[in-house]
C-alpha cells in the first residue's frame, strides 16, 4: 500500500496540499511490512495559480496510485478531486520522523478494513 506525504522542498516538513512542492511516497510493498521510502515526486502547486483547477486535477492524479494522503490542510477543491480519485485524505502537522512507521502502520490497518475497531475506541 502507497502513501503519500505532501511535503515543502525541505523534505522534512508537511505542507499544505495545495503548496505541495513535492510529495514522497512510502510503500510496504516487501515481506516484513514494514514502510520504506520508495520515492520522491515533484509536483507544480496549484494554489495560487490562475490555473488553479486543471493544476489541483494533476496534483492528484500525481498521487492516485496511493491508498491515502497526509498534508498539513486540505482544501475544498482538494477533497473534491480526492473523493473522485479514492484517495484518502489525511491531516496531520509537523515534521517527518521515526514516528511515521507507527503512524502508517495504523493508517495501513484503518484502510484496510479496521475503521470499525477504530470508531470503537473513538479515534475516528
């Protein structure tokens, strides 16, 4: 499963969906499950711009082989474009750091099917 980070050039901070100057993309596509790094895309952020809708269109279809998407903030546009395309959106602040295996083997567990047990425990 493909998730994508939105990040600022920097590489270290989450950036607001549409400000994203590039997203880095973790995979578990390997035997022990865990999140690796696979790659970095460069995207042209559409906020902005005067071609701001056929731009946010790209952004997305940038990350429409992921499973799910974590930016600082979305905007109306965005989640539109999302909801069309599958991908699910979600915010979160900061920095990237070693938490991020954690939290993406939760989000991993949440999409495939674990939303039940999460509503359970009130985390949704």
């Amino acid at each position: 499963m493909k998730i994508a980070f939105a990040m600022e050039l920097d590489l270290v901070a989450l950036a607001h969906f549409g400000q994203a100057e590039c997203f880095v993309i973790y995979n578990d596509n390997d035997q022990s499950g865990a999140f690796r790094l696979e790659e970095r895309r460069s995207n042209a952020p559409p906020c902005g711009s005067d071609n701001s809708t056929p731009m946010m269109s790209a952004t997305v279809r940038l990350i429409s082989d992921c499973a799910a998407v974590v930016a600082a903030r979305f905007g109306p546009c965005a989640l539109r474009e999302m909801a069309a395309a599958g991908v699910y959106p979600l915010e979160m602040s900061g920095i990237l750091d070693k938490r991020v295996q954690v939290g993406l083997t939760r989000l991993r567990d949440y999409l495939l099917g674990g939303k039940a047990k999460y509503r359970e425990r009130n985390y949704s």
